[in-house]
C-alpha cells in the first residue's frame, strides 16, 4: 500500500454495449474514487493485469501485465 494519499486499483468495467473497458482507478484513503484511466489494450487480447507497485515515494505506478 502506497504511503501517499490514493490507494490504486484494477477493474474491467462492461460498459453499455457489452464491450470491456479494462482501467486502473485511483482511490483516497477515505474510500471516495479520486480518477482513473483506461489502458490501451482489450480484454480478448489475452492482456491480464497481475499487479501494481507504487515506488517508495509513491509517485510512479508500475502495472504488471
């Protein structure tokens, strides 16, 4: 967990017309969704997020795909 303010996490949202939008979401602390942004990939491109390390100043997050 980053010591800094937001907590980041993975969702694949379906949206509307039945597409999936995988995305990485920014969370406070106090549980209120602060941002987020889509990754440029598609789900059936086999692509699988396995994890996110922020580093020690929590000012950069690496996604393991």
């Amino acid at each position: 967990m980053p010591n800094g303010s937001l907590v980041a996490g993975f969702q694949n949202r379906k949206l509307p017309n039945g597409q999936i939008q995988p995305e990485i979401i920014f969370w406070e602390r106090n549980g209120l969704r602060h941002g987020e942004f889509v990754l440029p990939y598609k789900p059936q491109d086999a692509a699988k997020v396995i994890g996110l390390e922020f580093n020690a100043e929590t000012t950069m997050l690496a996604i393991h795909i």
